[in-house]
DNA sequence: ATGTATACGTACCGACCGGTAACATTGTCA
DNA sequence: TGACAATGTTACCGGTCGGTACGTATACAT
C-alpha cells in the first residue's frame, strides 16, 4: 500500500513563505465543511472550488473521497486528544475533576445555536458500514475513549468501573448528539452535573 | 398545502383483495432502507426497485424525497411512542420503574452486530439544517422524548427535576449512538443500570 | 541555457441524482 | 358498457457525483 502522499513531507520551512502547499488548504477545507454540514452532503467541486485549488489537485494528495474524510477525522482525532489531555492536565491526579473539567467544556461547548456535535460521532451515523475508511478511524476514537473512561473511573475508586466508565460515555455520547438537536438550553448544558451525581452514585463508601 | 396524499384513505378494505396499495409498499421499502443505511444514502430509483414499483408512483404518493424521509420519520414517531407506553403501562404509577423497562428494552436492543440506532437521532445528524423536512419531525420527537422524561423525573420525586430528565435523555441518546459504534460488548448495554444509579442519587432523601 | 521533476489547470468521462411528461393498462363500481 | 382513479411504461431532463487523461507552468540543479 504506497500511500505515502499525505501531508507535509517537506523539509522544515526555515525562513519566509513556504508555498501555502494545495494539500493543507484542501484538508483545512474539507475538515470545515464535512464537520459543519456532513461528509456526504459535501461534493469534491465544493471543497477545490473553496480552497482555490482543482480537482486534480485534491487526488494527488489524497487518493479518495473516503480516504479524504478519514484525513479529516484523523486531524480531529488530534485535536480532540489535545482538548482531552489539557482537562486531564489542569488536574492533576484527580481523575473525578478531569472528567468535571472536560464534560464542563463540552457542555459549554453544545450552548450555542449551530452546534454540530462530535465529528467522529456523525461520521459514524452517516457510514454505517464499518470498513468504511472514516467508519475505521471514528472507532478507534471511541474505542480509546472508552478505554480512558473506564481507567479513570478505576481510578477514582468506582465500585464497578467499568459500568461507570460506560455510564460516563453515554452520557458524553448524549451530550454531543443532544448539543446538536436541541440547540442553546438543551440538555446537553447539564452534562457535568449529572455526570458528577453519577460518579458520587458510583464510588466505594 | 395541498398534501392531502398520504396513506389510507381507502374506505374499510371489507372483503378480500384489496388493491396492495403502492404508496404503502414505497413507505414499507424506504422506511428499511432509510433506517439501515441512512436517507443521504439511498437514491429513489433503488426504493421504487426494491418496492417493484416506478419512480412516477412514488412522487404521485410523496411530492419529493425529503417528504419520504419525513413520511419515514413520522410512521417511526408512532411506533416510538408505542414502544415507550408499552413500558409505561407496564408498570403503572411507577414512573421509575416505567424508565427502567424502557432503558432495560433500548440495551437489549443494541446488542447485536448491526444495531443502527435511533432513526430520529440519524436523520439529525444527516440533516443539520432545522428547516428540513425530515429534520422537523426528528426534533419535534425529541422535544416531546425530553418533556416525558422531566415530566417522569418529577413523579419519581427528583430534586431537581430537570436536571435528572435530561440526565436520562443524555444516557438515552448516548445507548442509541454507541449502540452503533460499538455493537455487541458496547457501553449500551449499561444504560439501564446507569440510569437507576443516577435516579437513585436524585431521589429526595 | 537546458534537463528534470514536481505542482497545477483545462477539459472531459460515465454514472447517478431527484424529478417529470405523455401515454397505455388495469380494476372497480355504476 | 362506460367512466374514473390508480398504477404501470418508456423516455427523458438538467445537474451533480466521484474521478481522470493530458497538457502546461514553475523551480531548481547542473
């Protein structure tokens, strides 16, 4: 599999304008629309024609439609693990007050009119077919979240840390899908208060 | 808005024979299709194919395919709410018990292989313009899905009410979308004891 | 200056998208 | 038998889909 054409292979772009490289524009773009309005409502017309790029162009760097959107999501898998590290990191070795932190965050994060929830959630929802190239990377995601979950529940102490290391994900999952369909007052605002009275259910006496 | 065209109308089909009605078969064909592998993702000439009808009887029933998604939609609405009563009747004049049924039903129904989740709640995220059709519908569900279980919260005797109903509708919509991520072993199947943790730590004491 | 490699643009492909016009066929009831 | 409504048949529309063949421009090394 020679699929060595991605992004950035090239030196270290040491002084002044380094050409603006057609494959970041294009991978920028793409993430924008297939986040905001879904990966199967975007045409490859659309995305060349807002990055000021053609056709061609786009298939050089990346060999696909599919394989575009499972760039997208592989960037958003970056950058989600980024927010999660920082809540993780301004709380250190207090796994009850990371997960506070994050599901904060995401709360505040769902309280606007346009909220499109989580990329790799709705990738999943348009791909039902699980050998889909941004089906394969929305799991693994998920998979890792999970497995996160259940160890800091493990951490806290939770008498079954599994079952709430799960019940953490559902409410997660549901906070993403609810910012999105109810908008500014949704329930999605209570995420971090009904994920602390779990936890508190959940702990060793 | 002339839509008078729907379903039945026909007078009571008395005796044997009656014509198998092609609006129907349409409906019956889409609601499948647009449930398993998404509304973006079906075209109307592979629903008229599979129904063994032809594309002209299709738009004489429904004047476009947005409005058979949300005929789809609509005929998912009422078999929703029947699922829902059936739990609530169950279990009459006890409203917690009435969502353990429920819940205890939806993770059952996530584990298997190919669970796709709440067609509502897919139809969303297909669809994020809250002018569509079938997004109209979705939500219209939703809002009622959230008035239902406050509504019940506030039964049990919740401290805050609110909070605990849309804590629930949170680990609803997290069972429907991680049903699909994860399939059988997923989180989903932790929904119900999850929620009884967390109804029971928003009980007055 | 010239060769060479890489990046880009023009123009095009067949297939499918949602949707329609015009007409033939059928079954049902009066 | 005749009229009506529902369905089927065939052919078609413009637009967009994802994807590509092929020629051109630019940059750099020699």
């Amino acid at each position: 599999m020679p699929s060595d054409k991605n992004i950035e292979p090239t030196i270290s772009d040491g002084h002044a304008s380094a050409p603006p490289k057609a494959a970041k524009k294009i991978l920028d773009v793409a993430y924008d629309l297939f986040y905001r309005r879904g990966i199967r409502a975007i045409g490859v017309d659309e995305i060349v024609k807002r990055a000021g790029v053609t056709k061609p162009s786009l298939y050089r760097s990346f060999p696909s439609k599919d394989e575009l959107a499972a760039s997208y999501l592989r960037q958003y898998d970056l950058e989600y693990w980024e927010r999660f590290d920082e809540a993780v990191a301004a709380n250190p070795g207090d796994p009850r007050a990371q997960i506070k932190a994050f599901l904060t965050r995401i709360g505040k994060r769902t309280q606007v009119a346009d909220y499109r929830g989580c990329g790799m959630t709705n990738a999943a929802v348009e791909y039902p077919d699980h050998s889909h190239p941004a089906r394969v990377v929305s799991e693994a995601n998920k998979q890792e979240l999970r497995r996160r979950l259940r160890a800091m529940a493990a951490a806290m102490g939770a008498l079954d840390p599994d079952t709430l290391g799960d019940g953490l994900l559902l409410l997660i999952e549901g906070a993403y899908i609810s910012g999105q369909l109810f908008g500014l007052g949704g329930p999605a605002q209570s995420v971090a208060r009904n994920a602390d009275l779990l936890i508190e259910a959940s702990l060793k006496k």
